[in-house]
C-alpha cells in the first residue's frame, strides 16, 4: 500500500482519535440525529470568541465603507424575520437561548447570508434585492444559516482540519513528499470533508426549513428559494465536487421534509 494512502487512513483515524462524538442538537420533526466528532482540544467557546472577533472585523469593515444598513426597510425586515427564528432555536438546542446573537445587513451585491458560531448573522442586501426575496423565502434562508450555527458546523470543519494537519506533520516525518502530501490532502478532502459538507447542507436545510415553520413562515418558501438560487447560479460545479448537493437533490429533500414541518407552521400561522 502506498505511503499516500496510508496518510490518508492515518488522518481519519487521528481526527477520530483526538474527537469526542457529540450531538449538538435534538432531531426536531425533520428528525437530524447524525453524531458529529469534534477535536476534543477545541471548545464550542473558543471557536465562538474567535468567530466573534471576525465577526467584529467584518462590521467595522463595512461601516468604513459606509456599508453596514441598520435602517433600511431591508435591515428591518431582516431584523424582524430573525427575530421570529431565533425565538425558536431553543427547540433545538436549550444554551441557544443565552447566545450572544446579533443580526446585521451589509450592502453588498453578494447573493450570500451566513450566521457564524454563537449566532452571528450576517445578510447581503445583493440576496433580497437581486433574487426579489418575500418574508417567507428570507426566512428560508436566514433559518438555513443559523442551523448551521446550531449544529457547530464550523467547529466540525475545524476539527476535521486539524485531522488533515496532525497527518501532514507525520507524513513528512514518514518522508512523503511534498507531492504525496498534496495527493493525500485531495484524498481526504474528498473522502471526509466533502462527504460531510454535503450532509451538513441537508441538515441545515432539514433544520432551517423547521425552524422557519415554527416561526410561522411557509415552509413551501424553501422551495421556490433554492429554485430562484440554482437560476442564479449557472454554471455551478457538479454535485461529486461541491460542498452543496445539486439543486435536484435540495429540492427533492425538501419536498420529502415539507409535510413533517406544515403542522407546524399551520400552528404557528393560526391556520
């Protein structure tokens, strides 16, 4: 067996190795029970005070650029839809309710939104304006984001790296060259990362789309979102190569999810 594949094996049995196994939310109606492993040397706080400086730099950023919206109909419409889905992040997961969260709308023709570690928000006016988003298509997305943030998927990423890192520090004592280092670093990228960055899109998908429903917005919004995102996205890698499952795939799991989050939503609505 050749010294590349071996250091491939050898990263997935360090990451396993140096991870705890740890469920970082309750299943919900849409039923997300995956076990994740994170570095044992690496705490939810610490990978959120680091986010939380990022987060900072990004604003101050943005408000040098006279940037950061804090009083268009947008950033207000932001504000209230994140309102109504944080209220519900408890459901998930109970320490949600102390987090440190906070909600900003930067002008940007990005079509992006993105809620960090802890619960930070961040929406680009680029993805209301250019794609014409409703309320409910908002909190499709803005819900998917902060499931993200529930589920510690940054943290899980981190971990994951430091698997990928501790290999290479071996592999060049086991005299692997530079080449076999980068080959095994495609080998498992592929065969971890990727894989679970798939995974990671679907349950934030399956937990946003609950999240939004218990907030009172139409689940069915998800659908006509990702629908508006994949006409905007031409040209985007095939599904084996990108972090996020083809449009064909989201929608097919979530038209399967749809039914187990109406009764909520219709609870929620008042209908």
């Amino acid at each position: 067996m050749s010294k590349v594949f071996i250091l491939s094996g050898l990263a997935a049995a360090l990451l396993l190795a140096g991870c705890q196994a740890v469920n970082t939310t309750s299943g919900g109606a849409v039923g997300v029970e995956r076990k994740q492993y994170m570095f044992s040397m690496l705490s939810t706080e610490q990978v959120n005070q680091m986010y939380a400086q990022s987060y900072q730099q990004t604003l101050s950023e943005a408000s040098s650029k006279g940037a950061l919206d804090s009083s268009s109909g947008n950033a207000k419409r932001v504000a209230a839809v994140a309102k109504r889905l944080i209220a519900q992040a408890p459901v998930f997961r109970a320490d949600a309710a102390s987090w440190d969260w906070q909600v900003n709308l930067i002008k940007s023709d990005d079509l992006n939104a993105n809620c960090g570690p802890g619960g930070k928000i961040i929406v680009y006016s680029g993805l209301i304006e250019k794609l014409n988003l409703t309320d409910d298509e908002l909190a499709a997305v803005m819900g998917h984001e902060i499931a993200h943030a529930l589920r510690e998927h940054g943290r899980e990423a981190m971990s994951k790296a430091y698997g990928v890192q501790m290999a290479n520090q071996i592999g060049a004592a086991l005299g692997v060259g530079q080449g076999g280092l980068q080959v095994a670093n495609l080998g498992v990228e592929y065969l971890m990362t990727l894989p679970n960055s798939r995974s990671n899109e679907n349950e934030a998908d399956l937990i946003g789309l609950e999240l939004a429903a218990r907030a009172g917005y139409n689940p069915n919004a998800a659908l006509s979102l990702w629908e508006k995102m994949a006409k905007a996205s031409n040209g985007a890698p095939p599904e084996f190569l990108s972090t996020h499952p083809s449009s064909s795939t989201r929608m097919a799991n979530l038209q399967a999810a749809i039914p187990k989050v109406m009764p909520l939503y219709q609870q929620a609505a008042g209908k």
